[in-house]
C-alpha cells in the first residue's frame, strides 16, 4: 500500500508542477523569453547554491573535499560536453556540402537545454527518492512532503522552460522532455521503496552533480547573453530579475523545510 502511495504521490507532483510550470510559461511568459533568462539565473543559481548543495553538505557522513571535487568534475564535464558540441556543431552544419536538412542548425543549438534536462532529472530523482523515505516514515509526513515539492519545482520548471525556449525548443518538445524527466521521481520514488538505504546513500552526490548542471549553465550560458544588453537601465531590470528567481526559491525552500 505505501508503495502504491508513493507511485501515486511522485506521478502527481510531477503532472502537477509541470502543467503549472508549462500553463505560466507558454502561455504567459513565453513572449518574455528574454525577460525570463535572467528569472532562469535567479532560479537556477538559487536551487543550486540555496537548495540543493546545502542539502547535500548536511547529510551525516560527508566529506565536504568528495562533494567539491565531484562539483568540479561536473563543472568540467559540462564544460567537456558543450565544446565538443560546438565542435561538431561548427563542421556539421547547413550548407556544408553534407545534404543536412532544413532547420538541422536549430536542432543542434540547444546546448543548454540538454544541459538542463539532465540536471532537472536527476533533482527529479532525488525528490523522488525524499517523497519515497518521507511516505515509509508516515503517510502524513509524505503528502506534506509530496506538496512541498511541487510548490519548489514550479519555479524551478519555469526556468528549465525559459531555459529551453531560449536554446530554441519549441514549446511542444520543451513540454514533451519536461514531462519525461518529471517521471524520473516516479523511478526514484519506486527504488527509494525497494533500495532505501542504498539509494539515501546517493542523495548528496546526485543533487551536486545536477547543481553543477545549473550552475554551469547559469554562468556560461545565461549570463553572457544577458551581457549583450550592457544598458544600465537594463542591468538594473537584470539584476532585479534574477533577485526575484532567488527569493521565489529561498521562500519555497524554507517553506520545503
């Protein structure tokens, strides 16, 4: 029964945050793409530096020196990653004598996007694994749990929206992806049931490796787009912006705890 609780638990907060996420961001924001990257930073950075990485820190039995190496090392990695995509991106491209098809440049130049999918599953997973723990603890404690989640993560799905919009997905594939990652807490949720004590043992190292996701794409990504509009009337909305994505996570990741 309590792992029918937590299929059912993780399944929902997961359709719910994102059908709230996808409602403001493509049907609100979405002509506010531009407006909204420096939301994403705010978002991005805060869940990371706010959220997830202090998480990590305060777990019993953690070595601070395994958690920072293992943040540089996704740094890194990302960095690895996305050169490597811009190196096969600038000798395979349209026109390059190679038969590449129409809109083969745009399907290649979301970088970012898969950036911040691959951090935004693993965070899935991870909360699936915390809805699961807090269910086997008392039913009551996982609803609550189960909610605060959802609450967290639709600000967190606005970025990874406004993220995706930017690197030039369209709005049915940003949706598309969205969703499958969100389903990742559904696994988490499952094999938290199964694997407790295995899978709690994983927690602070997932939530660093998808905190150098955010953080390398806020800083490589975002923010040197926003630096193409050096007006100071538009730094000032700028660093407004992103203030409002940190103070939207902190608030919910003080309501979460």
């Amino acid at each position: 029964m309590i792992l029918i609780w937590i299929i059912v638990a993780t399944a929902l907060a997961g359709v719910l945050s994102i059908s709230a996420a996808a409602t403001l961001s493509l049907h609100f924001l979405s002509k506010m793409v531009e407006r909204m990257v420096s939301v994403s930073v705010g978002v991005l950075l805060a869940t990371a530096l706010l959220h997830s990485l202090p998480e990590a820190f305060s777990m019993p039995g953690i070595v601070p020196q395994t958690l920072f190496g293992l943040l540089l090392v996704g740094l890194l990695g990302f960095f690895i990653l996305e050169k490597a995509a811009l190196l096969r991106h600038n000798h395979h491209h349209e026109g390059d004598g190679h038969g590449h098809h129409h809109g083969h440049d745009a399907e290649n130049a979301g970088k970012s996007g898969w950036m911040v999918l691959v951090g935004d599953g693993i965070h899935n997973f991870v909360d699936g694994i915390l809805i699961a723990a807090a269910f086997m603890a008392d039913i009551n404690v996982g609803i609550l749990t189960a909610l605060a989640i959802v609450a967290h993560q639709i600000p967190q799905g606005v970025g990874d929206f406004m993220v995706l919009l930017n690197a030039g997905f369209s709005k049915a594939r940003a949706l598309i992806y969205n969703f499958a990652c969100s389903m990742l807490a559904v696994i988490g949720g499952v094999l938290g049931y199964l694997y407790l004590d295995q899978t709690k043992t994983l927690i602070p190292y997932l939530l660093v490796f998808a905190s150098s996701s955010f953080i390398y794409i806020a800083v490589s990504d975002l923010m040197p787009q926003m630096h193409r509009r050096p007006h100071i009337g538009e730094s000032i909305k700028q660093v407004a912006l992103i203030s409002l994505g940190v103070a939207v996570v902190l608030s919910l990741s003080l309501l979460r705890h």
